[in-house]
C-alpha cells in the first residue's frame, strides 16, 4: 500500500473518531463541532506520526490538511450526525393526521 493510500485510511479513521466525539458532546453542549475541528487541525500530526514513508511534498501540514479534507468531512459528518441521532432518537411530528407519514404509522 503507498503512502496516499495509508493517509487516506488514517484520515477516515480520524474523522470517523472525531465525528463520534462531535455527536457525543453534541448531544450535550454545542461544543461538539469545534472538538471536530480542533481534531482536524491535529491530524496532520498523527499522519506524520505514524505513516514514516511521505514523499517530501506531504510532509508539509498546510499540503496534508489539504489532501485529507475531503475525506476527514464525509466521515466526520455521516458519525457526528449517526451518533447525535442514536443518542437523541428522534421521534417523529406529525403536523396534520392526512400526511402519508401519519397514515402509514398509525393506520
């Protein structure tokens, strides 16, 4: 596996990590989203850290966070809005009693 490929996976798994903390504090306090970012700004680190073999052109932060934001925001978003809603559990409004909705749950 080259190295792009190995910082790819480190980035999913940072923002898979840190979309769950978000949706954890989320739940709590607002404070949540700026835990993911303070992650993000970090991951370069942890890229640096334990993939040994970047090429000299991604051994620069800026270039990482660059590289990696994409995919830091798909996961970060998908576990931080998964975890909120399993912890909250949503139920359902139903604003008028003839909405499909209404009609499919309650017969």
């Amino acid at each position: 596996m080259n190295a792009e490929n190995k910082m790819s996976i480190i980035f999913y798994g940072i923002g898979a990590l840190a979309g769950v903390i978000s949706g954890v504090l989320s739940t709590q306090a607002p404070m949540g989203y700026i835990a993911g970012l303070l992650v993000y700004l970090i991951s370069p680190k942890i890229v640096m850290a334990v993939v040994k073999d970047l090429p000299e052109e991604l051994k620069n932060d800026r270039v990482l966070l660059k590289k990696g934001i994409w995919s830091f925001i798909l996961f970060w978003l998908y576990f931080t809005l998964f975890s909120y809603n399993l912890i909250l559990q949503p139920e359902p409004k139903f604003y008028s009693n003839q909405s499909l909705l209404y009609n499919i749950t309650k017969g």
